[in-house]
C-alpha cells in the first residue's frame, strides 16, 4: 500500500496486513536507532487499522524528508 507523501487530505482506505503495517512503520522509522521498547510500540501501532498507521507513517516520512531537505520542521 502507499503511504501519501503530502499532507492526508482523506481517509486512507484498504486493508493492509499487520506484517505490512510494520514494515511500512519500520521503512518509515529508517536510519533511526530504534530500542526494545521503541519497536514494542512499533509492533502495536501495526496492529490498528490501516488509516492510522499510513497516517503516521506518512508523518514520519515528511518530517524525516524535511529535516533530510533543511525544511522547516514544526
């Protein structure tokens, strides 16, 4: 599934398997040092309904290129 690289104008629809959604998590959290508990929370985040975790996902992803770009970052 596609996670949306500008702001979520809509609800994300679909359903998207729990080993999908914390792959799309774990791309999303790429480069960041992640520890026991980080990737606990990770894997719950996974298992709730695909319109919050492409959400996040698509947080991560457009603050992770706007710091990468010297963007502002609010």
């Amino acid at each position: 599934m596609d996670v949306c690289d500008g702001p979520v104008e809509v609800e994300p629809r679909g359903f998207v398997s729990r080993d999908e959604q914390w792959r799309v998590l774990m791309e999303s959290l790429a480069g960041l040092e992640l520890g026991v508990w980080d990737e606990r929370i990770v894997s719950w985040l996974a298992g709730w309904e695909w319109s919050t975790v492409s959400t996040i996902a698509s947080w991560l992803r457009r603050l992770s290129s706007s710091t990468a770009t010297g963007g502002p970052g609010r």
